[in-house]
C-alpha cells in the first residue's frame, strides 16, 4: 500500500505497515543515498555551564534533509539504521563532521566548546570504532577531551564485556562517556563502579515537573548526589523553565540542556547565538 501511496509520504517510514521488509530496505536504499549525497547536517544544542551561565558544551543531533520528505527527525530513522545495520556508515559520518566542527571552531572564540555525540550500542560492535575516533581525532588535530560520547544506559549493559571494552578503549583516548537518559533505562547502577564515566545526563522525564512533583524532585537531588559522590558531572535534559532552572541551579546540578536555553541549530546559528550572550539576563541565577 506505501508503494502505491508513492514515497512522498512522511509516514512511509513511521506507520505500521504490512512489509515490514519492503520499507527496511526502501529507507536503507534512501539512507545510503543521503550519506553519498550529503543529506546529513549535525545541528547543535547548548549545554549551559550553571556556575559560569556560558554555553561549554553542546550536543551534536544529526538531521536528514531528505529531498523529498524535508527533514526527517532522528526518531524516524535511527532505530530503522540500527536494525539494517547501516548506522555504523552514518555514526562514522557523525564522528568525523564532530571533529571537522570542533577544528572549524579553533582560533574562533568558540574554541572552548566540546562536542558530545551520541553513539548508539550497534556502532560499538564494530571492532575498529575506537580506533576510528583516534583517527578522526588525529586528523582534525583538536584535543581528545573535546569530544564526548553520549550512550543510553541499555548500551553500558548489553554485550557488556564487548562494550566495556570498546568504551574503555575510547576513554584511553582522552575522550569523555555521558550516560544519556539517565534513569529510565533498566538501572544497573554497577557499571558506574570502576568505569570511567564523566558525565551523566538526567532524563528528561524527570525534569518535566521537577519544580512541582515532589517524587521528581526527590529523584532529581538523587542523582545529583549521587553522581557528585562519585566524582561525576550532571546535566539535565529537556529544560524548558526558569523554575526547572532555579530548582537545578538550587541543588548544584552542574550543566543544563533544554529548548529555554536554545534549540538545537546549526552551526552558524549557534556562532550568532552564542556571540551575543546565550542567557537573557532575567535568567541568570544571580538576577
Ligand atoms: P537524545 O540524545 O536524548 O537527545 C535529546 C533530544 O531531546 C533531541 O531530540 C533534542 O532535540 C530534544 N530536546 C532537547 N531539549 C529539549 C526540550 O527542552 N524539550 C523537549 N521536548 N525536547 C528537547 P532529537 O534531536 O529529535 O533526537 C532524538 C534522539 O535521536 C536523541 O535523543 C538520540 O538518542 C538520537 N540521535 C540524535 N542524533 C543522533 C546521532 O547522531 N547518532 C545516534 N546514534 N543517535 C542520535
Ligand atoms: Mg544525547
Ligand atoms: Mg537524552
Ligand atoms: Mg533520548
């Protein structure tokens, strides 16, 4: 029935359909003509530095600017290039616009920002992918602490001695590990112990009404505690409002990430944007 409705149609990729196969294999053909026709573009969102209000990070999230479709958000395809495996093609790509952006922005005065990534647990079965990321590193010439990893706590588990593996290997890099989505995946909370983590990034969920849900809160000073005790650096996700900002702010959480400090955008807008000062004054703690 797709076939017939032709390929225009946004939910080719998103509705049940009845093969399941016959639209893998139509999205991995289109996946594949978007990396060799350079329909990809990383867009980037900012991470506040609470202690300082300036932007040190930001979060690469890959856009696909399908020639027909639009832009196709990652949760149309992602899930879709991990199941065909293609997404080890797609987190190279990733890998090495990362590392060109952060060489671009040397001698600017966005040098100082790192870039996170977010890798998906299929791209650390490749045995090759630390070794990969060395030589991205190496050839764009920036230093390896400006580039992190973001993993989804699933990925710390599964396979867990091969990934442990991989990941320490990346750590030996000089290249940070943020957990993503912390506390919604199935909470193991052993992999923490001995394992080089840098960062841990709460879900989202959690933040949504952490200034009025008491159990959200709770959780919230959890894990920032937690991570604290640890050695661990915290950042929440999906900050939309001055209270969600003050309630993090109040309980040391050290970044913040979310539509009221910026969008994700690409970089020339991120250059504007941060040239003229992220924060609007009114949202600085100290106003
Ligand atoms: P994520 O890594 O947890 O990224 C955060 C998502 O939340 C992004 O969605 C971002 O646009 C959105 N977001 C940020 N601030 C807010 C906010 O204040 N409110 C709300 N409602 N949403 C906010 P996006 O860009 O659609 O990406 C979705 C997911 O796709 C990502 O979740 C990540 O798991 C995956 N993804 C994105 N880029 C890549 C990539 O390059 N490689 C891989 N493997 N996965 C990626
Ligand atoms: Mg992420
Ligand atoms: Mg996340
Ligand atoms: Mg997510």
């Amino acid at each position: 029935r797709a076939k017939e409705r032709g390929r225009n149609t946004y939910q080719f990729y998103t509705e049940g359909m009845q093969d399941r196969e016959v639209r893998r294999l139509e999205l991995d053909k289109d996946l594949s003509e978007a990396l060799a026709g350079d329909q990809f573009e990383l867009h980037y969102q900012p991470q506040l530095d609470l202690i300082t209000s300036r932007a040190c990070s930001v979060e690469a999230l890959i856009r696909w600017n399908h020639p027909q479709r639009g832009m196709v958000p990652p949760v149309e395809f992602i899930p879709l290039a991990e199941e065909s495996g293609r997404i080890a093609e797609i987190g190279r790509w990733v890998i090495q616009a990362a590392c060109r952006q952060l060489r671009a922005w040397q001698n600017t005065n966005l040098s100082h920002l790192r870039i996170a990534i977010n890798l998906s647990g299929r791209e650390l079965d490749q045995p090759d992918l630390p070794d990969y990321i060395g030589q991205c590193l190496l050839d764009s010439g920036v230093a390896p602490h400006q580039l992190e990893i973001e993993l989804t706590e699933e990925s710390f588990i599964a396979n867990i001695e091969h990934n442990h593996e991989q990941l320490r290997r990346i750590s030996e890099l000089g290249v940070h590990l943020a957990i993503d989505d912390f506390g919604v995946g199935y909470s193991s909370l052993g992999y923490l112990r001995n394992f080089p983590v840098d960062l841990l990034k709460i879900d989202r969920s959690f933040i949504t009404n952490v200034a009025q849900q008491q159990d959200d809160a709770v959780i919230t000073r959890a894990i920032i505690n937690l991570a604290h005790n640890l050695g661990i650096r915290v950042v929440a996700e999906g900050v939309e409002t001055k209270e969600q900002l003050r309630f993090l702010y109040n309980h040391q959480c050290d970044l913040a990430q979310g539509y009221l400090v910026g969008r994700p955008m690409p970089a020339r807008k991120l250059a504007e944007k941060l040239t003229q000062g992220l924060l609007p004054e009114s949202l600085k703690h100290n106003s």
